[in-house]
C-alpha cells in the first residue's frame, strides 16, 4: 500500500494545494493519507488547510497547535508571536473544524507503524525527537514502540535507526530503507514551514509492502502566502521565514 504522510501544513494553504496535487498523480496511487498534525498555526489559511485534510479523508493525528487552537492545552507560554497566532485562528476558525480538531487523537496505528505528532512517549507532552540524544532516550522504551514511527513537529527530516544493543543512529534521505531488526523514527518534515534550509513543501510517501519511505519536495507560491500573512494580523516574521526554510 502506498501511503501519504505528510505534516506541519500550519494554516499554509499554497503549499498544501499543490501537495495534494502531486499525490494525486503519484504512481503508483495513494490508498490512504495520514496528516501527523498542526494544521493549523502561524499561517494565514487555518478554514481552509483544515477542510482540504478533511476532505482526503485522512487519518490526522493532533499536534500542539492543533490542541491549542481548540482548546485541549494551555499555550499561555508560547512566545508573544506564536501565541497571538493561536488566539487569531481560534477567533476565526470554523465551529465544524474546531469540533474535528478537538476530536483528533494523539496516535494512531496501521499495521506495524505508529503515527503521532511529536514523540511517541508522553504524547500529550509533544516532545522532540530531532537529536541522537532525543533518539537514545526512546531505547529505554524499545519494547514499547512500534517497528516504524512517523512523527513530526520539528519541521526537520531527521530520522533514526534505533537498536538496543548499537543505540540510535541518524537516517539520511531522500529514501529510507526499513530492517524487521531494527525500529525507526522518521521525521517527515512540513508542508507549510520547512526548517531544514529548504524552502520546498516536504512531504512524503510510504511503501508498506517494501517497507520504505520517500522524502518530495516541491515548489510553490512562497510570495503568495507572504501576501496573506503581511495583510493580516499575524506576525510578518512568519512570513519572512518561509523564504529562507527557517
């Protein structure tokens, strides 16, 4: 089964349109979609990233601007910017969409792979997992984790091969390759704020029969999306950040 995971759209919907679009030419098809969260924060499209998830009828898991948003976690710490953009999208999101994203769960499961926003322990902590350090730290729970974890929120694609007796080891793209020895948590990058110098959408495609997963990158209308964000009440730091991946 060929599967579509991408996450971190983050109310972006430029990038996400044309996303959608080359999944749906993707050969072999996509059978199904999983969305690993925060549609919606920063960005200047919160209604209209949330009804195009919908619509691929993805599996979406919650992720911490997503349960912001909808009120399932206290952001009163976020700094000013991040947090302005959460009040904004919560003033102006859709009721039917609120309801969706406050009944979105934290992981899902398919077969031998889990799905979640950030780590997938204590996952209403939304942890990171973007260092071998973050990575080591899972191994004491080895036993817990399914063979392939897919997560996101780090904006990064950082990926890793974990062993108990060799530790943790990082995974470079654009093609993972998966052992039945070994358990991996990969990093599937964002649509709609890559942080990895790379200002493309990332997103991705796993082969379930071949056990491997395949990083794309794709162009779209930055400049668009800045327009939006410079002509709301967002920050325009939001804006400026998507030119440069950061």
């Amino acid at each position: 089964m060929q599967i579509g995971i991408f996450s971190d759209i983050h109310a972006n919907a430029n990038a996400l349109e044309p996303v959608v679009e080359a999944y749906r030419d993707h050969d072999p098809p996509i059978e199904k979609y999983v969305c690993l969260g925060d549609v919606v924060g920063y960005g200047p499209n919160p209604n209209r990233c949330c009804e195009i998830v919908r619509e691929l009828e993805a599996t979406t898991v919650i992720g911490n601007h997503d349960a912001a948003v909808c009120g399932r976690m206290n952001y009163s710490y976020y700094y000013d910017a991040a947090r302005n953009a959460l009040d904004w999208h919560a003033d102006r999101l859709d009721e039917e969409h609120h309801e969706w994203l406050a009944s979105l769960s934290y992981r899902e499961d398919f077969e031998d792979v889990a799905f979640c926003h950030g780590s997938p322990i204590n996952l209403e902590e939304f942890e990171y997992v973007f260092s071998l350090e973050q990575a080591n730290s899972l191994i004491e729970h080895y036993d817990e984790l399914a063979h392939i974890t897919f997560i996101g929120h780090s904006h990064l694609t950082k990926s890793y091969s974990l062993d108990p007796d060799e530790g943790a080891r990082e995974l470079y793209g654009p093609k993972l390759d998966f052992e039945e020895d070994k358990k991996y948590i990969v990093t599937v990058g964002s649509v709609g704020q890559p942080r990895d110098n790379d200002n493309r959408a990332c997103y991705g495609v796993y082969d379930s029969e071949e056990k491997t997963f395949q990083f794309h990158r794709l162009e779209y209308d930055i400049r668009e999306t800045a327009r939006k964000i410079f002509e709301s009440e967002l920050s325009s730091d939001f804006a400026k950040r998507l030119f440069f991946g950061i």
